[in-house]
C-alpha cells in the first residue's frame, strides 16, 4: 500500500521493474482466489439447482 501511495506522490524508490514485481505477486494468487470462489459457487448453484428439481419431482409424484 505504501509503494501505490508514494507513486502517486511521484516519490517512489522503488525501480518500475520492481513495482511491476510487486503487483505481480499481488494479483496471481488474487486470480487463482476468485477462480476458485466462481467454481465453488458454481457447485452451489448445481446442487441447490438438483435440490429443487428432486423437491419438485417429489411432489409430482405424490400428487400422481
């Protein structure tokens, strides 16, 4: 936070190359984070999605 800070300042000490490092090592594992969150919900929506089509077949059947 303090490098993105003193950029906007114009006073960073730090080489570009080094910026770029840093941000690197930031979004990679965020990337990897939200990847993993999407496939899980993903595997919410199917399962509450197949609770509901067996609630409805349930009660089908029972009015058959």
């Amino acid at each position: 936070m303090d490098v993105l800070v003193a950029l906007k300042a114009g006073k960073c000490p730090l080489s570009w190359d080094a910026v770029g490092h840093l941000l690197r090592s930031f979004f990679c594992p965020m990337r990897s984070h939200i990847k993993e969150e999407r496939q899980l919900i993903g595997r919410i929506r199917k399962a509450l999605e197949a609770a509901a089509l067996a609630q409805r077949t349930d009660v089908a059947t029972e009015a058959a």
